[in-house]
C-alpha cells in the first residue's frame, strides 16, 4: 500500500492486457485490503483476465474486505472454461465499488454464469457495467444473470446490466436500485425472488429488450415462488419498461406472493399484443398504481383464494388504443376496488372485468373516470360482470362523474348492478362531463336539463345527514335523486 493508501492491483503483478492470467494477482491483492480498512483498491483500466484458481471455487474472485473502496475503470473478464458462477463477488460489508466493469465473455457455449454479484452488507455499487451473459436455456447456454443484489441494506446506483437471462436481480433485504438499465435480457429485466424480503424499492430503473426468446418474460416482476415466502413491501417509482422479447414476452410486469405494491410513476410500453401489462398474480394483498401508463391492460391472474384486499388506480392510463384487449381491467377479483382520474382504452369487451366472489365485502369505486371501448359491431360494457361475479354480489358500488367516449360505431353501454340493491348508488356512465353544484336540498326545478349522474352538493350537511344527492334517473325533470354519503 502506498502512503495515500491505495492498493494498485499491478503492484501484485496483474497486467491488464487481455491475455495474462490475472487471477492470483487480483485475488492477492483483494486479500491485502482485508486487514486495511479504508484502503482504496485500484484497478486501472484495461482487461484483467480472471477465472477460477481451483476447481472448487465458485467465482472468479472475490472482494471480502470490509470498509474499503473497490475502483478505477478496470475490466474483469471471465477466462473461458472455469467453473465460475461469478466473476465479481463482493463478500465483504459497507465497502464502495465504482467504476468497474465485469465481461462474461459469453459468444456462445460455456460461460460464467453472472457477471457482478454483491453478497454483503451496506454496500453502495455506482456505475458498474456487466455484459455478455448467457442468456439461458433458450439457446442451450447457462442461464446467467448480469448483476445480482444479493446482500442486505445495499444501493445499487446508475449501474447499467446488458444481456443476461435476468439483466437486474435482487434477492436481498432492504434493498435500493436506482438509476439503473436492464437492457437485451432473456427473460427478466429486474426480477425479486427472494421469499424472505422486508422491503425494496426500485427507482428510475428502465429495462428493454428484443431478445428473441422462447417462453415467458417480463420488464419486471416479483415472484418469490416459495410456499412460506413473506415478501412484504416493493416500491417502484419513476421506471420504464420495453418488454419486447419475442415471441415469448407475457408480462410487461408481474407480481405475486407479496403484500403492498407500489407503482408509481412508471410507464410500461410494448407492441406485442399478448403481453399483459400489468399482472397480479397469486397472494398479493394490496396494489397502488399511481401517476403511470400501461400500454394495454391491469390484470388479475389468480382464481385462488385469497382474493387481493384491495386495488387502487389513480390518475392512470391503461391501453394505448391499438392492443384491443378484451378489457381494460380484466378478470377483477378483489375486496376493494377504486379507480379515480384514469382513461380506460382500447378495450373491445368491457372497461373492467368482475369476477368478484359472492357472498363476501366488495367495494368497486370509480371516480372521474373515461371508458373509452373499441368496437366495430357490438356493444362495449364499461363494467362487465362474468357469471361468477354478478356485481348483485357486490356489497356497495360507487359510480361517480365518469364519461363516456366510445371509438366503435357499437352503442356503448354500462352493465353493472341489480337496480333493487339500495347498497348500490350512483347511476351509469355518461357521454358528457357529470357537473357538480350545491344547494341544500335535491333539485325540484325543471329549468335545467339533469342528468343521470350529476350531483349536488349539500350546503348544510349535518350530523346523520347526507353529503349529497345524486341524479338516478333524469326523466320526467327533474329527474330522482338519491342521498349518498351517510355522515355518522
């Protein structure tokens, strides 16, 4: 070590070159920094060639200091016909990697199955860049993954993961991913299988590929796949996502076996037209989408009980207008659903799906919302109820100031409820803006023309009262009006 502490892993006589064997100098200089803490290893730039010392080992070569500093614009690269499952390990806690680049040298047959991997505690990997994975089974080659998060209480930022069967993975805790590119994979852009997470969070993170690939993919997704895995939170903020692999892609997103998922902010593109957007599948407890756009439709995937608790969809688009999906929100089966401030598109059946299971608490709220169906000879329901999920079954339905604007030349309808359910309120869908006024009784004058829909505001609400009234039916004017919201 020099006096300003810095451990050059030359001086240990690694080359760089492209041909040298640098694997024991490499490794030798890792184990210097372990009994100096706060040392900077250095590794200038060029192509440090590095595999396995041994046949037992399963990386190339491994950082197992604590409290140091891993950097310099160097490239690993994985020397062909090791036994490496790795060729970054990070083992050791709160160290800072930087500017490192890791090639698995995949054209093809054998190569190292993942290219960086972080194993520890507290450590903060910037601008590490991992490429030429294998991309898995597909093509009879190991499935790899390009960088792996695998310890606890980490960041991952501006770290850039190209080619791989899963460009991004984390299976740690308490965990963030920012800033990163998850490009050309296989089969996962960021993918979460580990089943014992607290909580993740995932930010700005893009993921895009055209790889041709041959069974499911997803841009993201969540799936412990483990019977007593407890994942409890994800946030995922700011993201975009091209799942284009071909013909295989099914998911622009998916998440099961976790409870909170937050979704906010984030755009999911794609053109392939049986990808489903956004997909809920089994033992997710409750689902925010926020402020995002999903290029064809919200899905729930699981038939099995337990349901979801609850679905939230505020100030959302789903469907681009071209991916004519049978429904915006298909295959509904949830406690609690509520849509507010969100454009339905595109869809050629119904705007939402309801599969709801009889006999049990439901709560479908839709709040200024736009239902926009396609088709060219049939009528497109806003809200189509399945015989499973007669929305008679529902205990409350809620359907305020939403309109209409159907592309088809079909007539657009809502299908939704039993009329004699005094639990249900609110009208039906209208082809204009629902307008809001106030007074303090329901309208009795003719000298406006009302609507089913429209709603007045109660001036003088009082304990037991009523916040308001609702038009149920606009003729003979001036219409009937319901109370709605009963003030305990």
């Amino acid at each position: 070590m020099n006096q300003l502490g810095y451990i050059d892993v030359r001086e240990f006589g690694a080359k760089g070159d492209g041909q040298a064997d640098d694997t024991k100098a490499i490794q030798d200089a890792f184990n210097a920094a372990n009994s100096l803490p706060g040392v900077t290893v250095f590794v200038p730039p060029g192509e440090y060639m590095v595999g396995s010392l041994n046949a037992q080992s399963i990386r190339a070569v491994d950082f197992g200091a604590s409290n140091c500093k891993l950097t310099g614009g160097g490239t690993f690269k994985y020397r062909l016909g090791c036994n490496n499952n790795a060729v970054l390990r990070i083992s050791g806690d709160n160290n800072s990697i930087e500017w490192i680049r890791v090639d698995c040298n995949w054209s093809g047959g054998a190569a190292a199955t993942s290219g960086y991997r972080d194993n520890g505690k507290y450590n903060r990997s910037r601008d590490i860049v991992a490429f030429n994975v294998a991309p898995g089974p597909d093509q009879g080659d190991p499935q790899g993954d390009c960088l792996q998060h695998m310890g606890e209480v980490g960041t991952m930022h501006r770290c850039i993961a190209l080619g791989g069967y899963t460009s991004l993975r984390d299976a740690g805790d308490y965990n963030v991913m920012q800033y990163c590119l998850g490009l050309e994979y296989a089969r996962k852009g960021y993918n979460n299988s580990f089943k014992f997470t607290t909580w993740t969070c995932v930010i700005g993170v893009h993921t895009e590929s055209t790889y041709v690939s041959t069974t499911g993919a997803a841009g993201y997704q969540i799936d412990p796949e483990a019977e007593n895995a407890t994942f409890d939170r994800a946030i995922f903020r700011d993201c975009t996502g091209r799942p284009e692999t071909e013909p295989g892609t099914t998911n622009g997103t998916k998440f099961a076996v976790i409870k909170d998922v937050y979704f906010d902010g984030c755009q999911v593109f794609h053109t392939t037209t049986t990808v489903t957007t956004f997909r809920v599948a089994e033992r997710v407890d409750r689902v925010r989408v926020k402020d995002s756009f999903l290029a064809r439709d919200f899905f729930f995937e699981s038939m099995l009980t337990p349901y979801p608790e609850e679905a939230r969809l505020e100030r959302v688009i789903i469907g681009d207008g071209t991916q004519d999906p049978n429904y915006a929100v298909g295959r509904g089966r949830c406690d609690i659903l509520k849509i507010a401030d969100s454009v339905l598109n595109g869809y050629t059946l119904g705007g939402i799906e309801w599969c709801g299971p009889d006999g049990t608490y439901t709560l479908i709220a839709t709040t200024n919302c736009e239902f926009n169906g396609k088709k060219n000879n049939d009528t497109t329901f806003d809200i189509d109820p399945t015989s499973v999920g007669l929305l008679n079954h529902s205990r409350k339905l809620q359907w305020l100031g939403n309109r209409r604007s159907n592309s088809g030349t079909g007539t657009a309808s809502a299908q939704f409820t039993d009329p004699n359910d005094s639990d249900n309120i609110l009208g039906t869908t209208q082809d204009a803006s629902t307008r809001v006024y106030a007074h303090s009784a329901a309208p009795t004058s003719n000298l406006v023309t009302w609507a089913i829909g429209d709603i007045v505001m109660n001036t003088s609400p009082a304990s037991l009262g009523y916040i308001g009234w609702v038009c149920t039916s606009a003729t003979p004017s001036p219409g009937t009006w319901k109370q709605w919201g009963a003030i305990s």
